[in-house]
C-alpha cells in the first residue's frame, strides 16, 4: 500500500529533503523549476520584475536546478522547502517573484502536470493493447469458438468477434481517458490561494509556457475543488480498464481450467509437485495485480470523501501519481500477455459440438423458412436436447431419424398447429447444427460474418492510429511548450 509523504516536522523535512540517484524524475521538483522559469519570463515581459535584475535570478534559479538534478542532492517537493534554495543562490529579493502566486495553485499545478505525464502513459497502454487484440482478432478471423452467457455454453462465434467485442470496451476506455484530458489540460498558476491576485498576473501566459491547454477559469475552484476533482477522476477513469482487464481474463481462465484448453498462454511455470501440471502465471500476475490497483483507488475516493475545500488529504501527488502509474504499468503487461496467446482452432471447433450451443439456429430457421412460431420451435428444440442431453448424444452424433421422429412426436402428442412432418432434409438438419454455416449466416450489423468483421477489424484499425496519433500530437504540444520554455529562459538567464 502506497502512503503520503510527510510534510511538517523533523519527519516531513527529512522526507522531503531526501538525497536521490539516477535519471532526473518529471516530479514536484521539476515542475516548480518549471513554474519558476515561466514566472520570471511572464512577470518580465508584464514589467511586474525588475528586469535589469532578472537575469542574475534566472541564473541562480539555473544553479539551484543543476544541483536538484545531481544524484546525492535533494528535490524538495513542497515549495515552502524549495525557495530556501533559491534564496541561498540569489538572495532574499528574489522571492519577488511569488508575488501573487501561492503553494496553493503552484501544487494545484504540478499536481495536474505529474498527472497528465501518467495520463499519457495510461492511454499509450491502452493503444497497445487495442493493437494486440486487433491482431489477435486478425490472426482467427476463421476460428469459432463457444461463446457463454451466464457462465454457461450459449451460442457459437468467431473468435475474432468477441474479442472485437472487447477491443470496443477498451475503445471507450480510450474515450474515456480523452474526456478527462480536456479537464485535466488546464492550468491552476495564477489564482493565488483562492481569490486571485491585486497583481496583474498574466494566467494565459503561464498556461501556454507549461503546456496547458487553458487555464481554471474560477480562482477558487482552481485550486479549493478541481484539485480533489482531478485526483478523483483520473482514478474513477482507470476502473474501467482495469475491469475489462479482469473480465478478459476470466473469460480466459474459465476455458483454461478444462483438461484440454483451446486457448493456452505459451509461457508458464511448473508445478513443484504434480509433473502434469502448467500454470498460467503470466496471466494470473496480471489479474492479481489489476484488482491489487483496483482495491488503491478506492483509497483516492475516501481521502476526498467528508473533506471541506482546501484540505490536501485527496492532493497527495505522491499517492495519486503512483495509482495512475501503478494502472498503466499492469495495462501495460495485458498488453504483453495478449501476445502470448495460443489458439487451438481444432479443438474450439470440438467444444462447440461437444454441446447444443447451435440449438437455437432450428428455431430460427423453423420461424424464417416455414412460418412456425418461434415459441413452438423453441420447444421443439428443447425438447431434442432434452431427448439428445439423456442419451449422451451430441449434435455430431444425433441421427437424422432421431430428430425427425421426435419433432413428430411432439406435433401428433401434443396436437401442435404446424407442420405435421419434419419440414427438413437430412443434409438441412445437418446444416441447421453446423457452427461455421451459422455464423456466417448473420445478417445484423456488428455480426460476426465475414463481411461485418473485415469492416469492423478495418475501422477498429483506423480508429486506434487516430487514437495514437492523438496521443503524439497532444504530448508533443506539451513537450514544444517546454522547449519553448527553455530556450526563451535561456535568453532571459544571459540577459538577452
């Protein structure tokens, strides 16, 4: 379980002004640099600092995040921890620049900057694992296999249909993680605590440097309601996945537990002491660790739950971030299980006909061809596999005369107003129980015909290259304002 960092007393501090090692991390630390070298240059260009003095700050604020960025020195989190150091660098005057700004809307703001990072990484996740289950869906376009309602055998399908079927629930999780987007881009710096500013801070300014779309219109809710919103959304937009994720695995896992599965996972790990035995760990880790995270989000909803506005429980960066991260990294591995999938169409196709899942197709056809009601046909295919289920028989291995008979039976028993004689040929029985005849017989829209699903698997291809090229264009827009950023702090830091 994750907890939040401390943040007062001899505890917060050494939290706080922790030492770290390796690659500089897009955290706290590096978003209040960010902050900083955006405040010098929207507060120079607005004359709100004096700029003959700019530049000697600019370079002490460029000290202060060279050391942040040497392994063995501290990143402070909370600005009231980084501003000493700027301080030690430049002098007290340079704390001329919070004018109008406050840990308020500056932690509202690297808080939806960190977010957005993982967001990105969340949806990148989930373009993966559309791809896989599209080619997935590709690759066993003519496979059928059994499909269940109600955990039991219920009709026949192509394989490559229902996992169309849940590429289009990741498809809205997609659309989903978008919507937020939208909320989440917009920009906090500038409102202060809660009223805004007797400075005339330019918000617009600062938004466009740091890569946000916009700003929070309301001073108070930028950074007293959305704050909480945002952390709440951005985990309430994972549970879907996540569960989707579980279902697939299920679905999975149901098949999997029979003697001879059709669907293996090629890597596993032996049991210690049945020499028979393969489990599925590759796909068990995955499920373990969806619903691991699944249970941590519910942390996200009851920190912000009985809270007055202002409070931080729900803000913890450090809690909120490692959720979001936590949700892609386990999107992120479904996506490499995917590919480790294993179809046995043969054997499929043998569990379909181990069972009476096409039953329904007589039916149907008594209905279309010949004009009886479908609720009499119905019965009459009850009534066989009642006769077929009692005899251990299966529609392989049920005769013609068997069926033939016992739809007369039925209609001289029980003095039914229908065909009196069974209105098929021996060959159009067989074809009535034939799974593959069956499926491509489907005329609906979204059905699993050869047609349907070419056109289907094309637009699922198209709408997910939209989907990451939406990604691209959005973090590159991110990443432009930044380099824009730097290189205009550049000049303002050589007194340019």
């Amino acid at each position: 379980m994750t907890l939040g960092i401390p943040t007062t007393g001899a505890a917060g501090k050494m939290a706080d002004m922790a030492t770290w090692n390796g690659e500089p991390p897009r955290d706290e630390f590096f978003w209040l640099s960010e902050i900083n070298k955006a405040t010098f240059l929207v507060n120079s260009a607005e004359g709100l600092l004096d700029r003959s003095r700019t530049a000697d700050w600019a370079r002490a604020q460029k000290r202060v995040i060279e050391k942040g960025n040497t392994p063995g020195n501290a990143r402070p989190k909370m600005y009231v921890r980084y501003e000493p150091l700027l301080i030690a660098e430049a002098g007290i005057d340079v704390t001329l620049i919070h004018a109008g700004r406050s840990s308020q809307d500056m932690h509202a703001t690297f808080q939806r900057a960190i977010l957005r990072d993982a967001t990105v990484r969340v949806a990148r996740a989930l373009v993966s694992v559309r791809k896989a289950l599209l080619k997935l869906a590709q690759d066993n376009r003519d496979t059928l296999a059994p499909c269940y309602t109600n955990g039991v055998a219920a009709q026949p399908n192509k394989l490559a249909h229902a996992w169309l079927g849940h590429l289009e629930g990741f498809r809205r999780d997609f659309e989903g993680i978008r919507e937020f987007w939208a909320r989440l881009n917009l920009c906090p710096m500038g409102t202060t605590v809660l009223n805004g500013t007797p400075w005339p801070l330019n918000r617009e300014a600062m938004a466009e440097y740091l890569g946000f779309d916009g700003i929070v219109d309301n001073a108070y809710d930028a950074a007293q309601i959305s704050a909480t919103d945002i952390a709440v959304e951005s985990s309430l937009k994972l549970v879907s996945p996540l569960l989707h994720i579980t279902q697939f695995i299920e679905d999975l896992m149901t098949q999997y537990a029979q003697p001879r599965p059709w669907i293996l996972v090629s890597s596993t790990y032996a049991s210690t002491a049945m020499p028979q035995k393969r489990n599925p760990g590759a796909i068990i880790d995955v499920r373990r660790d969806a619903n691991q995270v699944l249970g941590e989000l519910t942390g996200v909803v009851f920190r912000a739950h009985d809270l007055m506005p202002g409070m931080y429980d729900s803000k913890d960066e450090h809690i909120n971030g490692t959720v979001v991260n936590e949700a892609a990294e386990v999107i992120e591995r479904f996506a490499a299980m995917l590919g480790l999938l294993v179809v046995n169409s043969e054997r499929a196709l043998e569990e379909i006909n181990l069972d009476w899942t096409a039953s329904q197709n007589i039916a149907d056809v008594m209905m279309h061809r010949f004009g009886i009601p479908f609720r009499e046909g119905h019965h009459y295919a009850s009534r066989l596999v009642g006769f077929a289920k009692a005899r251990d028989l299966t529609p392989v291995t049920l005769s013609y005369d068997q069926a033939k008979t016992e739809y007369e039976t039925m209609v001289r028993e029980e003095n039914l107003p229908i065909v009196p004689e069974f209105p098929f040929t021996e060959q159009e029985f067989r074809d009535l129980l034939d799974p593959r005849a069956i499926v491509e017989s489907r005329r609906t829209r979204g059905g699993p015909q050869a047609a349907e699903l070419e056109r289907m698997m094309a637009e699922s291809g198209k709408c997910i290259e939209r989907d990451a090229d939406w990604i691209d264009r959005s973090s590159d827009r991110v990443q432009q304002a930044l380099n824009k950023l730097d290189e205009e702090f550049e000049r303002l830091s050589a007194g340019a």
